[in-house]
C-alpha cells in the first residue's frame, strides 16, 4: 500500500515523526510504502531520494535508511 500522506511509525528505540524524519535525512517527505500489514515502511521517497528502509537485526526492531539518489546526473 502507498500513502502520500506520512504516518508515524516506530522501531524499538526511535518513533519516526515528519519532522524528525525529514531533519534526520535533509530532505522533504513525498509518500511511503508499506508491504501487507507492517507497521514499518519498506520505502519511503523524498524529493530527491527513494530510501530503502532495512532491519538491522532480527531479533531487535531497528532500522537504517539508505538513501539512493532518485535522478542521478551523469555526465
């Protein structure tokens, strides 16, 4: 399911708000994936970016961000 409308998640150390989101990753939020019924996204797109959303461990519920740009300049 895609949203263009963001909605708070949270992980075992962190609620992930708009504005904290947007100021962790320097750039403005544009909507969000979410697979089957979990409570964290699998993707999220900004203006700039799609970040993938990854689990760092198994047994915790951390997460990471990678970044990738979403129009790359080649030269």
């Amino acid at each position: 399911m895609i949203l263009c409308e963001w909605k708070p998640f949270s992980t075992d150390t962190e609620t992930y708000t708009l504005d904290s989101f947007e100021e962790m990753v320097g750039d403005e939020f544009e909507a969000m994936m979410f697979k089957d019924n979990e409570d964290i996204p699998t993707v999220i797109w900004t203006v700039n970016f799609v970040i993938i959303v990854k689990k760092c461990s198994r047994i915790t519920n951390d997460i990471y961000f990678d970044k990738i740009p979403r129009n790359p300049v080649c030269e």
